[in-house]
C-alpha cells in the first residue's frame, strides 16, 4: 500500500511554514530532494538554539542556586532545628504541584485549618510536613505518616480531617475511622519545594536521585525510602533532608542534615542508615532534643562541610514529650509556628556573660563577684563576724574615753 499522500502533506506543512510561495507546479523529484533540505536544516538549527538555551539556564541555575553557590558552609548548622517531638506527614501530589504555601491548597488546607482550632489542645510538640504523593512515589495521596511512633494511616478525605485531628493528634488514639499500618525501615525526607525557594528545587531533584540510586546499587529497596517533601525551614541550607530510623536499641531517631551534596549521599547511607553514625559536619539538629540539650547543641562551632571526620552520635534523648503548641506545615504561615527556638535565650545570657566579664574592673565589682560566689550561710555568718567586730569596736572606744 503506497503511503505517498500522507508524506506529500507533511511536506507542505513543512514548506508553508518556512519558504515563500512557489510560482510553479512541484514535482515528486523536487518534493522529496532539493525542498526538504532547507527547512530541516532550520528545524534542526532552531532544536540546537533551544537545547543550549535550556542547557545555558542549568548551569546558571546551578552556580547560583545549587551545591557550588556562594552562600554554601558559611552557616553553622548545630542548634537550627527547634525543639519538636512528633512528625507528621501528608502525602498530597508532586513537588511540580505544590504551591509556595502548601497549606492553603485544598487538603493540607482543611489539615492547618484544624491544627490551628485545635493547637491550644494539642499536648505534644508537633510539625506537620508535606510530602509527595501519588504515581511514581512510596505513598499515595491521603496517606498520613507518623514519627517517632512509624505509623501510617490510608486515604484522609476532607470529610475527615476533624476526626482525624481530634483523635490522633489531641486524644493520642488511633484514627476511629481508618486502619492503622506500621512503617518499616528508614525514611529519608529531601525538601524538594522549587515554588518555595529555588534553592530547595535545584538541590533536592538531584539529591533524591542520588540516593535511589545508592539505594538501588546496595541493595537496599526494601529498607530504605526516599520522598521529596515541602518546605522545612532553612531555604539556605539547602540541601535539607531529614531521616527517620531505628537506631541500636529499636528506638526511633529523627537527625537532620543541611549543605548536604551529591558527594555527601554515599556516607549519608553507609554510615548514618547502615551503622547509626551522624555525620557531624552536616548535622543540623534532631527530634526529641529539650530545651536544655537544644542550647548547649546551639552553642558548638561546628566547621560544616570542611571537618570531614566523623563523630560519635549526639547523646538520644529519653524525655517525654512536652506540652506546648504545635507548628503546622513548617511553613511558619498564618501563625502556625509556635516551636520554641532556644537561640534567644542563648543570646541573652551570653551578652550577660560579657557585661559581667567588661564590667568586672574595678574593686568593688570584684567584690560583688566574691560575695556572689559564697553561699547564703557563708554570707551571714561573715556578717554576724562583722557585727561583732564592730560593737567590740565601738564599746573599746567608749571605755578608753571614760578612762
């Protein structure tokens, strides 16, 4: 069967959009020769000029906003994660979908809505991330995750996320309308929210893909899940990533890392997810901290990105999770992000510390120190001495007056 008529109108397609009109009748010789060669030269001329575009535009993407920018390891990363107990995740579509505020779409929406009534009643210290859903995911949209306690939950609708909210998250009951499912494994969340900061959009792709690809090469499918996540605080020290895993004892550990590069992912699966060693350099902070552990955390000087020996694993905390407000979406949005940052109060005593230390001179502040340092019965009982001293004074000077 001859298929002449079809490849004739491509071709007048082709020379419509690219020559002038022709003054004489074509030929078949002359429409299969010396008209195709022009306009595939300029289709083919117009393809190059595109892919170098595209090509040009990565690379600036990359100087400016990837692993070699200007601003990378100029931060120290220790004591910038506030003090959390509890991690929640909703799967809700792709990075490409979220919006720069992920919580005023739709079910994240109805979920901040719900926080935001119900914090005051919510006793642990929570953040609520989202995190992709969906085709070609680990998670389908609706399904909720729970951290320390490596719980799943299937398919939220709308129409449940008050009952949701008030059972899991205010009563610490498993959700009455859905089935519990226990999560295996170690999680490993890359903020991936491009809309958000381009930072996170160029860097966490790259990530997510060099970690699948560790993963695939060790053999580890079965143990170790990747998902790209919405914004979770630090646009500039992206890469961000978090990860959920057991540690010796079976316990639950939430470590986050920032300035995290492709180079960093070898080390981030063999010695953090295989043998339970935080990488120090990158090491930003973790879930469970107190206050107290979380300022002395803030007050190391960590060289990040350039000390590359590895350090033991900060001491696990065991404290019970405190009472106090829950910060929804990470987003800090619409007054959700009441996580307490214990950077302030170390600011105020350090400043204290250096009056004391510029003031401290002269005889009289040395004094004051010198009293300050005694105890209270110390104290009295030098001026019960003092007094004494005193009156034997004044009644000597009386009775050599008399005499």
């Amino acid at each position: 069967m001859r298929i002449a008529h079809p490849a004739r109108s491509l071709i007048s397609f082709t020379l419509n959009f690219s020559s002038p009109p022709l003054t004489k009748p074509l030929s078949f010789h002359s429409l299969t020769s010396k008209t195709t060669e022009r306009p595939r030269r300029r289709v083919f001329q117009f393809s190059m000029e595109k892919t170098e575009n595209v090509s040009t535009t990565a690379t600036e993407d990359a100087a400016n906003y990837g692993f070699t920018r200007s601003e990378m390891y100029k931060s120290n990363l220790a004591g910038t994660v506030g003090p959390y107990d509890r991690h929640v995740f909703l799967c809700f579509k792709n990075p490409d979908a979220w919006l720069p505020h992920v919580e005023e779409d739709d079910l994240p929406k109805l979920v901040a809505t719900a926080l935001k009534t119900r914090k005051n009643d919510i006793t642990v210290k929570t953040k609520v991330t989202i995190c992709e859903g969906g085709e070609g995911s680990e998670f389908e949209n609706g399904d909720v995750l729970i951290f320390p306690d490596m719980i799943k939950y299937k398919d939220l609708k709308d129409s449940d996320v008050d009952g949701f909210v008030d059972d899991v998250l205010v009563s610490g009951k498993p959700w009455a309308s859905g089935v519990q499912e226990v999560l295996t494994g170690s999680h490993v969340f890359v903020c991936a929210h491009g809309s958000r900061d381009k930072r996170c959009g160029v860097c966490g792709p790259v990530l997510i893909e060099k970690l699948k690809e560790g993963i695939e090469s060790r053999g580890l499918n079965d143990k170790v899940f990747v998902s790209a996540c919405s914004h979770v605080g630090g646009h500039k020290y992206a890469g961000n990533l978090i990860i959920y895993s057991p540690n010796s004892e079976g316990k639950t550990m939430g470590h986050w890392y920032g300035y995290v590069t492709p180079e960093d992912v070898p080390e981030i699966l063999d010695q953090h997810i295989e043998k339970g060693i935080v990488i120090e350099r990158i090491w930003r902070g973790q879930m469970g901290l107190s206050t107290e552990e979380g300022e002395k955390v803030g007050e190391q000087k960590l060289r990040n990105g350039k000390d590359k020996t590895k350090s033991k694993k900060p001491e696990e905390n065991s404290a019970e999770a405190a009472k106090d407000n829950v910060a929804s979406c990470c987003q800090g949005a619409n007054g959700f992000s009441c996580c307490r940052d214990g950077s302030s109060e170390i600011i105020k005593e350090k400043k204290l510390e250096e009056n004391i230390e510029g003031h401290g001179k002269g005889g009289l502040d040395k004094l004051s120190r010198w009293i300050g340092s005694l105890e209270q019965g110390d104290v009295l009982a030098a001026g019960a001495v003092v007094g004494a001293v005193a009156t034997i004074a004044v009644a000597y000077s009386f009775y050599k007056r008399s005499g």
